[in-house]
C-alpha cells in the first residue's frame, strides 16, 4: 500500500519489494552512472542483446549545436546487430520459445488467439521470405496499414529482420493521408487487411488501400504489391455466433481487386520456408519511419535507427513498467502510432514479455471491455491513455466494478497531461486504490519515455511525469533562453541526446534542425510547456506551438485548415484548440465563405467531409463556426489567441490594439457554436 502526505504518493510498497529500482536514493545513483558515464552504462545494458559486432566503448558521436555544424546523432555506429533476432531468435534460444509473446484479443470477445515466441519467429520467418520473394531488399521502404492483428507484428519484425525500413500508417488516415506517406517514402511494397471492425464499425481497409495505390499512380508512383491478410472475410464462426452483427466473418465485403498488383497474404505464406538467416545491420541503419504532424502541414516523416532505439524501448519498458518475466501487460495504444510501436511491440518482445494486444474498442461490447480483458488474462501492467480513462470515467464505477482487476499492480498513462482527477481515479477506482501509477512524458521523436516516474521507486504527485529517465537530462528555459530555476512555466528542453531519439526527419534534414535545434542553440526541444516544482518534479503544461492534442494524438491546425480550404465555397479558415472534458482539447474552426454564401448546416457537414477525406476520421473537427471575417493585425497575420479566446467564450480578451479591424469580435462571438 502506499500513503498519501505532503502532496505525494509515497512508493507502494507491495511494488517497491520486487522494484528494479527500490528507492530515490538508488534511482539517483543509476541516473548518475547514466549521465556521467553514458557509454559504460549504455555498453552495460547491450549486454542484454545479442550484436554480431559488439558496440565499441565510444558509443555516443552527436552535435546538438546549429551553431557548429549540422546537427547528427551516432551512436554504437561500429556494431552489427538484428532487432528481430533479438525480439525472437534469442528468446527461443533462452528457453522462451514456449512462452506465449502476444494473447491476441480480437473486437469480438469471442474471438481470440496466442502466439508463443517460437510460433511467433516461424512467421517472422516466413513472411521475411516473402518480402525477400516480392523482390523487397535492405533499405526498401515497406508500407503497412493494418488493423491491431498478429499479422501487423509479423509484417514490422519481418521488415526489421530482411533490413526493409516499416512505415506504419495508423488504419484510421484516409486513402489520402496513407497515399501522401506511400509517397514521401516511395514504397513500393503496402501490407493491408481487408477490413477491421471497431466495436459494430465495419472499416474497409483493403478498399481504402487500393484508392490510395490509384492515387499514387496518378502521381506517377507505382505500388508493384499490395498483400492482403484476410481477416473480416475470413470465416472463422459458426453461423449462430455470425448472426451477430459486429462479428466476423463478413462475407458479403466487395474487395476492390487488381490482379496485377493485388496477393492474398495466406497464398504467399503457404509454402514459405520457417528459416531466414537476418540480415545482420549496422546500428545507424534505419528500423522505422513513422509520421507525426508538423506545424506546417506537412506530416514529418520520424527516422528511428536501430541498435540506440533496441536499447532505449528496452530498458523504458523494463524500468518503466517495473517488468519481470511472469507479468501479463497490456498497452491499449494502436501500433499504428509511436506507443504501440515502443510498448506493443518492441520494449516487450525485446524483454521477452507476455502480452495482451487488442483489436477493439474500450466501449464494445460495453464499457467494462477493458476490465474483462484485464481479469481474462491477469494482467499486471496496463498502459493506456488519459481520454480513455476520462471516457470511462463518465460511465461511473459500476462498470469498473464488475471486474476484480486484482491483477493490477503498475498503471500507467501517456499521451497528454493527465487531469489530477483522472489521476486520482485511475489510482482508486481501476487500480483499487493499491496500483502505482506511472505518467509517462514523451512524443514520436524521443522513441520513449523521456519523463517518468519508476512504479516502488519515485514519490509521485497527480498530474506530473515527475523525474527524468536514465540518460536523460532536462532543464526548463525561459523565452531568453536562460534557465528557469523558480517555479515558472517555460520551454522544455534537453541538452545531450540518448540512445532512442530520432535521427532526421526523412527526406528534410533542414526541416529536422529547424523544427527542433533552432530554437534555442545546443538543445532539442520538443515543443512543450513545462514547469519545475520547487521540489524537482516536471510538469508539462501543453504544447506552445500551433499543435493540438486531441486524445493524445497531435494534430497540425495548418493540416487541417488546408482541408477545409479545398472546399469550393471556403475563402479562408483557422483552427484553434478548446478544452474538452474527455478528449484534453478538441478542433473549433472558424471558417469564412466566399461574398454571399450562406453558412448552412449542410455545408458543416461537407466541410468535415473535407477534413476526413483529406486527413481521417479521427480528425474531424468537432466545432465549425462562421465567420464572415477573421481577427488579424494590420500586417495580415490572423490572431490566434483572440480566436482561442472565442471558442472558449471568454470575453477578456487582452491586448488587441495591434487588431486591424475590432469590428468583427462581436460578429464571431454571435455566431459561437457548442
Ligand atoms: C506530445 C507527443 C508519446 C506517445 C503518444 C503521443 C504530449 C505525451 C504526455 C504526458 C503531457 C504528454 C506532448 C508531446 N504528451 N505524453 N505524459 N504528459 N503531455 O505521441 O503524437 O508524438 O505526441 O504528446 O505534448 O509533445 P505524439
């Protein structure tokens, strides 16, 4: 049990007796060697892994200074090593080849499966064959838009083990979002399914697939494969479990289908051999791209390189989540985003952990989902996000209750920063008031946790993601650039890289240093506000760029100002953030029609259209307002701030004598919508 005094959660004991890292006095000690001797602790840790060539001692080369030189980060850059091998091969030769890697759950609670580390390298193996068959070699770009299935795991590592680079693209992005990332990569190979359900939610993957390969080829791109896993048309039930409306099978799904181009997944797997030698790679060899939103518009194609980004997922996920060989974990995220890449797949293979990964929904079929889930498999670690915990929160305890979730021992959170209440009701109500809860900060570009409390370890305090990870070293900056040592807010920044942070931005090493290391010379920052408590302890305080985090995924305004302009009837448009109470912000538009367009609900309707055409659904705006002119000042830029302010309803607008033209505040303010 832990207690509560002075603001803090003090360690939980029952946590503490088996912890990795005991107490504050032994985290400062690990943190210590790890920023002192970052090259003796990281050489250490390697150990874990198996290198064909071993990292030399001098593991870290870099220049975080714009001042002396482009920007670079290296490190281990002499040793060879296979990130497959070690998630898979070396487990099996550990004596792990029977332990279960994944309890696959899929939307339907009916329907579920296992694989063991054993079962789970033959596929690996297979399908490497395959991508090799296909013509895929070391360095292609492989494209992979999948829903949350054991197929997704074997099509990454399978990359990963034939050197091919991954670039998942989470399977709610639109055909053009997903054809624009095909694009930036140029792949030539797309991994696909022909659909997923979402609770009673039929997505057609495979059909938006091959919309986005036509798209490419009307940009004179070539997709040569697209391989399709069956799964909705896959019949797996008896017809008294199919008359169930949201189950598989779905017989009657029309699969758009070009011969030329189009391969069933369970044809090339038929008779694909069960061994393949990896292809042995250097360290800074890249592992994956994954997009994230830029605040120009232009999604940023994130480079993750292998032997520092091995290392970092790791010991994130060991420290992080306290884990031990026995434990069941369970991360909710979709492995279409960073945290599932990190902690579905990479962290807990690579620790040889057993886990839970999961097709569905946190609603469907009701909203104590989660919670069967947890006591079906007897969960010890869950990760999920603060919306999450906040939408469950609106449906009360009973649902809760209706499970024991006796199992639970480390929870943990990640995404946005968490609202104290929805701390506090994570700890009692999930955990049964005897959990410790980890808030863990960090973003597509860190590859893991950068801040975060160590669950028996670190005294917490609702609502901050507390200290620094080993190797890891913050400090909170001031507009000048100077350090902030009193309480006030500032820029989050950080001065030495560490093994796991991204390399480049694909294709835009410019767009790298100037998004990241321009800011302030000699560090990289990322993008948050950021105070530091008068004991240590950090607190993110949101983003300070025209980012909006909407359920813990960052959207860009500019992307999506950009789609509601392609509407034929829009002159102009700008998005802004509002608070909301389950997904931390949401998108309030303000849009101005052309001379004499009426605003009408219809066209609110297209206009989402427009956002889920361009970006997907999960970015539709949830307010749209007309406004027959925008805020600007004199030199034409629009005022955010005065818009924020509006959608808030909050009158106090400050400043505003730089405002070209007042009248339109009162005329913005009539047409407020929600
Ligand atoms: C941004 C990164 C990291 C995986 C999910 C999102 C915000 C993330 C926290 C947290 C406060 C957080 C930040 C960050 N964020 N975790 N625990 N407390 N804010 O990855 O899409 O790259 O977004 O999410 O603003 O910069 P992402």
């Amino acid at each position: 049990m832990d207690s509560y005094t002075d603001g803090y959660f003090s360690p939980n004991e029952d946590v503490t007796r088996v912890a990795h890292c005991k107490t504050m006095e032994e985290y400062k000690e690990i943190y210590g060697e790890s920023i002192n001797d970052p090259d003796k602790f990281w050489g250490n840790y390697a150990k874990n892994f198996y290198f064909k060539t071993f990292p030399d001692k001098n593991l870290f080369d870099y220049n975080f200074d714009i001042r002396k030189g482009d920007v670079y980060i290296k490190f281990a850059e002499d040793a060879i090593t296979n990130i497959s091998y070690n998630c898979l091969d070396l487990k099996v030769e550990n004596g792990l080849g029977d332990v279960v890697a994944f309890y696959w759950e899929g939307n339907d609670p009916l329907d579920c499966t296992s694989i063991t580390y054993k079962q789970l390298l033959d596929e690996v193996c297979k399908f490497s064959n395959v991508l090799k068959s296909l013509g895929v070699k070391k360095e292609d770009k492989v494209a992979i838009y999948m829903p949350m299935i054991l197929e997704l795991v074997v099509a990454m590592l399978a990359c990963a083990r034939i050197g091919a680079v991954h670039s998942i693209v989470f399977g709610g992005f639109s055909a053009e979002s997903l054809c624009n990332r095909i694009l930036d990569a140029s792949c030539d190979v797309i991994i696909t399914a022909d659909g997923m359900y979402r609770g009673t939610k039929l997505v057609k993957l495979k059909n938006i697939a091959s919309e986005a390969v036509k798209l490419c080829s009307e940009a004179n791109h070539k997709v040569t494969t697209c391989i399709t896993v069956k799964h909705v048309t896959a019949k797996s039930f008896s017809d008294e479990e199919t008359k169930r409306p949201s189950m598989r099978p779905c017989l009657d799904l029309q699969l758009s289908w070009n011969k030329d181009v189009d391969r069933w997944w369970h044809d090339l797997m038929a008779n694909a051999s069960t061994t393949c030698e990896p292809e042995w790679m250097k360290s800074e060899d890249t592992l994956f791209i994954l997009y994230t939103s830029g605040s120009t518009g232009k999604p940023k194609g994130i480079l993750h390189h292998i032997t520092g980004y091995m290392l970092w997922a790791s010991a994130t996920h060991k420290y992080t989540f306290d884990y031990h060989p026995g434990d069941v974990y369970f991360c909710t995220a979709d492995i279409g985003w960073i945290t599932g890449h990190t902690y579905v797949t990479y962290g807990p293979l690579l620790n040889g952990a057993t886990s839970v990964i999961f097709e569905g929904v946190p609603y469907f079929p009701d909203q104590s989902r989660l919670w069967a889930i947890v006591d079906k498999y007897q969960v010890s670690k869950f990760y999920t996000a603060p919306t999450a915990i906040r939408s469950l929160m609106k449906h009360g305890e009973e649902p809760v209750k209706k499970y024991k979730r006796t199992s639970l021992q480390v929870l943990g959170t990640v995404g946005e920063p968490i609202n104290p209440e929805a701390w506090l009701w994570y700890r009692n109500v999930i955990g049964n008031g005897k959990c410790s809860i980890v808030d863990t900060f960090w973003q597509t570009e860190t590859g893991g946790h950068v801040l975060t409390p160590l669950p028996g370890c670190t005294p917490t305090k609702p609502g901050s993601a507390t200290f620094p990870f080993f190797g890891i070293v913050p400090s909170v900056l001031s507009d000048e650039g100077k350090e902030i040592t009193s309480s006030d807010e500032g820029y989050l920044v950080f001065n030495k890289p560490w093994p796991g942070m991204m390399r480049t931005i694909h294709g835009d090493h410019k767009r790298f240093e100037g998004t990241y290391f321009t800011r302030f010379p000699g560090y990289y920052v990322p993008g948050d506000g950021c105070i530091r408590d008068k004991d240590g302890l950090f607190w993110i305080t949101g983003r300070i760029d025209d980012m909006i985090n909407v359920s813990g995924h960052l959207l860009s305004t500019a992307e999506v100002e950009s789609s509601l302009i392609t509407h034929h009837l829009v002159s102009e448009a700008a998005v802004v953030g509002r608070p909301d109470p389950i997904k931390g912000e949401c998108l309030y538009c303000f849009v101005t029609l052309l001379d004499g367009v009426e605003f009408t609900p219809g066209i609110v309707i297209e206009l989402k259209g427009k956002v889920r055409e361009h970006i997907g659904g999960f970015s539709i705006p949830d307010y749209i307002q007309s406004a027959p002119a925008l805020p600007k000042t004199r030199s034409g830029k629009i005022m955010r701030r005065v818009l924020r302010n509006v959608a808030r309803d909050n009158h106090d607008l400050g400043d505003i004598s730089t405002m070209a033209d007042e009248s339109v505040i009162g005329v913005l303010f009539a047409n407020r919508v929600g």
